[in-house]
C-alpha cells in the first residue's frame, strides 16, 4: 500500500477546507488575511509583531495537507511555521519551520517532534527547489505507529514509535494545526548571525490548499470511533509502512538534502545518542 493513500477511506472525498470554515485568524489582527473565498491565508511580521491562523478542531491522528509560498528576497530572520501542537508544559508538537535566508542562499526546513513537553529531535533540509517561487505541499502524517514528513508527496522524515525502547511517542494528546510567521532573528538565519532587516518588511508568507483528512478529537472521544468508515481508516493507519519506491526516496533526501540530524551531533549527546537513532528510518 503506497504511503501517500495512507488514510484512504477518509482521503477519498477530502477536498481543500476554506480558512474561514476550518479555523480562525490567532494572532495579528490585520498581518493576517483570509482571501480569495477563504481560499488564500497570507501572514505577514513586520518590527511590531507577527500573525498566525489556528484550526477550529483538535485532532488525534490523520493527515494534514498545507501549499505554502515562502517570504521572497532578504527573508533573514523570519520564521513561518505550519505545524500540529497540544497545549500545555507537556505538550506534543510535530513542527515544519521555515527559517529565513539571505538572497541568493536557501530556505532551511527545520523539522522537529515533541512528545511530553521534549523536543530536541530536529532535522534540517535544503531540498531541491526554490521554497519562494511557487507553491509547494508540506504534509504531515501521524498515525499511532509513525510520523511522516513529506515535501511534494516525497517523505524527507519518519519518526517512528519506539515506546518500547522507551522513547515517548505522541499518541495521546490531541493537537491543534497552526500557522504562523514570527522573529526568530535570534537563531533563525546562521545561528543568529544575520539579523532581520526591517526595511524589507512587511515580509509574508502565504497558505492555500488546506486539506484535513484526520480523527476530530472532541469531550475525550475522536471520530474515528464513530463509524464504519472512520474505524478503517484507523485500521489501515495501524499498519501503514513505506514501499520500497518511498524508501528510497526518504534515504536519497536523508543523504542529500539534510543539513542537520541530532541523531549525528556527538556533542549534543555526549552521553550517548537518543536510543531511536540507533533504529531503522522506515518500519518494516
């Protein structure tokens, strides 16, 4: 079964929600706009704050489909997000963050999964095109057994659930989907060393395609216990692995475009690395 029909029986008649139906504006006030029919959401930061969207429901697995088109030029600085979290100081969070370049250099897709509040799992990609010049669909799927991360329907991350070597897995706390562009001149771009120019401002990233195929998580009951079809999905979500096709494609990423892995960083771990990084990157 092809990694990308993961879900299938909810996928099958899933078209893009509208902004206005499948959330709300969080934060910014006029940075953010909701355009086209709710069709287009554009956030934008300038010097004084940034601007953000939320999904109206929380969630406890499924997919969740976002094409974006990155800030253009002198983007140093900024960080626009798209990313699923729960609330709280022991929150799970499964993050794409797109830091900020100086023209001419890459976009860094920075990548990383909380569980209980701990993070500390990022992987950072330049991948093979231009993050500003079009649209391009960032995808994460999140089942009880793994996480995909996926760029153009390419998966460039898997996490998988290695509770039984005692590392958590977020697979209990249902999460809101967030969008959202703030400052992170402090870290973003080189560590911190280029800063954000302000002349360039405002700087906006822009969202459309929005597409949720996933369990709605509601008074401590999800939807996929609701039906017939919903509990297939949730079936099939249980034994979704990679193919073979996709297994390559998520080790020439790993190989080629990956700029940071923690499960690589010696110094970081001193200790030793995490115990999941001794583990396969697909499951078979």
């Amino acid at each position: 079964m092809l990694l990308v029909l993961i879900l299938t029986a909810l996928l099958k008649a899933a078209s893009a929600e509208t902004f206005h139906r499948a959330g709300q504006i969080s934060f910014g006030n006029e940075l953010a706009n909701i355009l086209n029919g709710g069709k287009l959401l554009t956030l934008s930061l300038d010097n004084s704050t940034g601007s953000g969207y939320q999904s109206t429901n929380t969630y406890l697995f499924g997919r969740f489909d976002m094409n974006i088109k990155l800030v253009p030029g002198n983007s140093a600085g900024t960080i626009a997000t798209f990313y699923l979290s729960s609330q709280g100081a022991n929150h799970d969070e499964i993050d794409f963050e797109f830091l900020g370049n100086v023209s001419g250099q890459p976009y860094t897709i920075h990548t990383n999964v909380y569980s209980q509040g701990v993070g500390n799992r990022e992987q950072q990609f330049h991948v093979w095109f231009d993050l500003t010049a079009a649209f391009h669909k960032y995808t994460v799927i999140w089942s009880p057994q793994l996480i995909i991360l996926m760029v153009d329907d390419t998966p460039i991350r898997v996490f998988n659930n290695n509770e039984a070597i005692g590392v958590p897995f977020p697979n209990s706390q249902a999460m809101t989907v967030y969008a959202t562009i703030w400052d992170g001149e402090t870290w973003a771009t080189e560590g911190g060393r280029i800063p954000t120019d302000w002349t360039q401002a405002p700087f906006t990233a822009s969202y459309e395609s929005f597409v949720i195929n996933a369990c709605e998580y509601s008074s401590g009951s999800s939807s996929c216990g609701s039906s017939e079809t919903t509990n297939s999905v949730t079936e099939a979500s249980l034994t979704q692995s990679l193919d073979s096709e996709e297994q390559e494609k998520l080790l020439w990423v790993q190989e080629n475009c990956m700029i940071y892995n923690y499960c690589t960083d010696y110094k970081r771990f001193p200790q030793g690395l995490p115990p999941e990084c001794n583990q396969p990157y697909y499951l078979q």
